[in-house]
C-alpha cells in the first residue's frame, strides 16, 4: 500500500500565489495574519511574505467595519424632499434599529438600482446618463467612508431603443456575476433585456431576451438560487443563466396585484397591495401554495406600495398606512412564523416619510453600526 507523504517545502512553495489569491485577509484579525506570517512556509518565501503585508495595508481602511458587520439592515430609499441630497434608511425591526443617513450626490449619486452580492459588496447602478457616452455606471459603496465610489468596472451601454426613463431596472448577483436587467412595462410587448458582467474582459455582455406577450404592470424581476425569476399576474419565466436561455413555469395564480416579492432559500414569496394574500411558489417543484395573509385593522388604509425582505432567515413586511384618527404616516412591520403560519408584529419606528424599495424587494446587508453617519 503507498502511503502519501508531506509535499517538500519547494513544490508547496510553489502553490502560494494561488492560495494567496483566495484568502479574505480583510477579514482575519491583527493575530490570524501575525501567525500566517510567522509560519515557516511564508518565512521561507520573502515574495509571499511582501504579497501578504501588501494586501493587509490595501485591506486596512475596510477591516473594522468586514470584522464588525454582525448586524443584518434592510436598506430604503425615502421620498425625496431635499433637493439634491439623498437620504437612505437602514433597519433591523428585531433589534429596533432605525438608522437615516443623508448623502452629498457626491457620495451618493442618484441610482435606479441597488444590490447586496454574496460579498456584502453593495452595488448602485447610476440614473443618470454619461455626459460624454450613451451609458449607465455602477458604483460601489465603500462601508468604511459610508460613501459611494466607481466601481471599477465598465459602464454599461445603453441600446439605441433603451428610453431609460420609461424602463424598470434591476441589478443583481447570481453566482458571483452581476447581471443588469431592464425592461419597458408601458410597451405593447416589452422585451426584458438582460447583460451579465464579464470580469475576465471587463464588459457587459447581451444575454438572451424574454418577450413578453402583452403589456405588464404587476411584475417583479429577482433571483433565486442559480437562476433569474421574472413573476406577473399572468406569466412566470425562469432565465438559467448556465444554457442562457428563458423557460416558462408555472403562472401566479390567485393574486389578481402584487408589486413586491423576495426570494429565502428556494421558495419566492409574493402578497397583495392590501396585504390579505400570501403566496409562495417553490422554484424545485414549480408550485404554488398559499399563506396565512393579515388583515390590516379597519382603522388604517394601506398607502404606497408593500415592501418585502428576508432579514436574518426570516420573512418580513412593511406596510405603509394612514388613519382619519392619525396624523402623518402609520408604519406596520411584520415578521412572518413559518411553523405557526401567522404574522407577529414589530416596532417599527421609521422617520414620517414615503419608503421604497431598491428593486422588488429591500435588500439586505451587513452593517458595520458605528460607520453609519445618521442624520
């Protein structure tokens, strides 16, 4: 029987720049690189030595807020009342966290797009058009400064017939590529256009379309699992992006509106404007099962659109409402108990504004708490 022995220091030697490349140093603390230092493989070999010290100072602005983002926030866009400022609103209902940050458009352009990745890299995709080019930009947002910056990737390029002001965005990651969707619900038959990036070229590149019967207003556009999920009251479509092709599944049924839907494991969860029905289509099984709604109290009347999110594993709503009794504003938030098929209220205590969603859901993100300037 052979017996597999220690590889000799020069051919493990060897291995260290592609290992080097897959280790997350910003998130190691002060000690964890000490030790990978001190270790006589990394002693032996000045250049991995130099390779790590250099990549922990690129990392040093980011390590405390990666070391302390422990708190999961749903992030909302208010209604704008101040001019060329933007507001963003982060919370977390479980913990009774309620944060409002206000942003120069230096440090936060306006966006019609936002996305968390697998990274807890948060994404922006810029309204406004290139003064010099027919393209849109991404930024990034950097959790140190709570500010936005280039992303560092190429501009997406917008198409001959793409009126941007008439289109729906999206921005979203499915297996650590970004794909940007868009598409025209006043059209007759909008067509969904779809771009994934590339990073190998550093391009944005046309994936198939979808073409969409008849002119849709109640629709959503999200990802679940490997896949790309376009839901409407009369069609479903699921993109694969592995065969880059648009396949039909089965149709939302009993929901007659909905303007919100999100995605926790592989089930997408979808409601009504008034919040009465819940459904949940299972994505493996292409079936669709109904909830335990919440009649909103006779006193309140829903305004604005529903908003949903998944924070920390669980299902929540917030629900907008006002009251002939009541001045200004009435926020609901629920959190949804899988086992008990109910709805359980939180406190939510949100600053008297109008909120939306970046998307068809509030997307969620690991919060550094001290870095949020709150205003």
């Amino acid at each position: 029987m052979s017996k597999v022995g220690p590889c000799p220091v020069p051919h493990r030697l060897h291995h260290l720049p592609s290992i080097l490349l897959h280790i997350r140093f910003n998130l190691l603390t002060s000690d964890d690189t000490a030790a990978i230092l001190d270790h006589p493989l990394v002693r032996e070999d000045p250049g991995s030595s130099e390779v790590i010290r250099n990549v922990v100072q690129e990392g040093n602005s980011n390590l405390k807020p990666r070391l302390g983002m422990t708190t999961e926030m749903a992030i909302l866009e208010p209604s704008s009342q101040f001019g060329r400022s933007k507001r963003l609103l982060f919370m977390n209902p479980q913990e009774e966290k309620f944060i409002r940050c206000r942003y120069s458009q230096e440090d936060m352009p306006e966006f019609s797009a936002m996305t968390v990745t697998s990274e807890n890299d948060i994404y922006i995709l810029q309204t406004e058009e290139s003064e010099e080019e027919n393209q849109l930009s991404l930024f990034k947002y950097n959790h140190a400064e709570n500010v936005c910056e280039p992303a560092g990737v190429s501009a997406i390029p917008k198409g001959p017939e793409d009126d941007l002001c008439c289109h729906w965005h999206y921005l979203y990651e499915v297996d650590h590529i970004l794909y940007y969707i868009l598409f025209n619900p006043e059209a007759d038959r909008p067509l969904v256009q779809v771009r994934k990036y590339n990073q190998n070229t550093n391009q944005w590149q046309e994936c198939s379309q979808l073409q969409l019967p008849d002119n849709i207003w109640n629709s959503a556009v999200l990802p679940c699992g490997p896949n790309l999920y376009f839901l409407s009251t009369k069609e479903i479509y699921r993109y694969d992006p592995s065969e880059d092709k648009w396949c039909r599944r089965t149709p939302l049924w009993t929901l007659n509106e909905f303007y919100t839907a999100v995605a926790m494991g592989t089930e997408i969860f979808c409601t009504d404007m008034e919040f009465t029905q819940t459904i949940v289509y299972d994505t493996e099984a292409d079936s669709w099962q109904k909830l335990q709604g919440w009649p909103i109290p006779d006193i309140f009347a829903v305004h604005g659109l529903p908003i949903l999110f998944v924070l920390e594993n669980q299902l929540h709503i917030l629900l907008t409402c006002v009251s002939d009794s009541q001045e200004g504003y009435i926020y609901l938030v629920y959190v949804y108990d899988r086992s008990a098929d109910a709805w359980r209220e939180l406190k939510a205590n949100l600053p008297n504004r109008e909120y939306y969603a970046c998307g068809s859901f509030s997307p969620v993100a690991r919060m550094y708490l001290p870095y949020l300037k709150g205003t």
